[in-house]
C-alpha cells in the first residue's frame, strides 16, 4: 500500500570485494551504478556516475584504521571532509564534520 520496492545488485571480485553496486529497474536493469576502488584490502574510493565521489584517507600506509572521507557531491563544487572517530582497535564508532557535528 503505498510502499516502494527497490532491488539492488552487486558484483564481488576473486577476494570478496565489493567492486560495484547498482540499483536495479522495473525490467531487472542496472542503473544508479557505484564503483568501489581498493588499494589491497582497504577501500580507496567509491564513484557515484555522474553524480559524487568519497575518497577514504587513513591512519598509516599499512593500517586499515579510517581517519577521514573526503566526500565530492559534483565537479566544481566543494569537498567536505568527515572524521572518523575509532575504538581502541581502530573500528570506526561515529563520524564528524569539519565542526566537530556528529553525522
């Protein structure tokens, strides 16, 4: 009654990595793709179609502990950069803006 049904779909690689998300239409077709880059096992960054991009930033070369995403919402327009806040063993436990804000 009213409601919205949406379908997903995904694409792994040979480790197990995500490499693509898409929305699927009425007919079973992708659109709304998402692209995830991986540098090793630590995601890199991930590509919105036209549309935006998050690069992910962390701690040290080896670690796969998160310090921030620099999020692009299109060309042309300013980043915005959010900080990951970890538990003790580099998990992430929440997010803030350039304002200290919790997102």
């Amino acid at each position: 009654r009213g409601s919205t049904v949406r379908r997903y779909g995904y694409v792994y690689d040979a480790p197990g990595r995500r490499v693509e998300k898409h929305e699927l239409d009425a007919e079973g077709k992708p659109y709304n793709r998402t692209t995830f880059l991986w540098d090793g096992m630590r995601l890199a960054q991930e590509c919105r179609l036209g549309r935006s991009s998050s690069l992910y930033i962390y701690s040290d070369q080896g670690s796969h502990e998160p310090l921030a995403r620099v999020d692009r919402a299109a060309p042309g327009e300013a980043d915005e950069v959010l900080y990951y806040h970890t538990d003790v063993n580099g998990a992430p436990e929440e997010m803030t803006d350039g304002g200290g804000n919790i997102v």
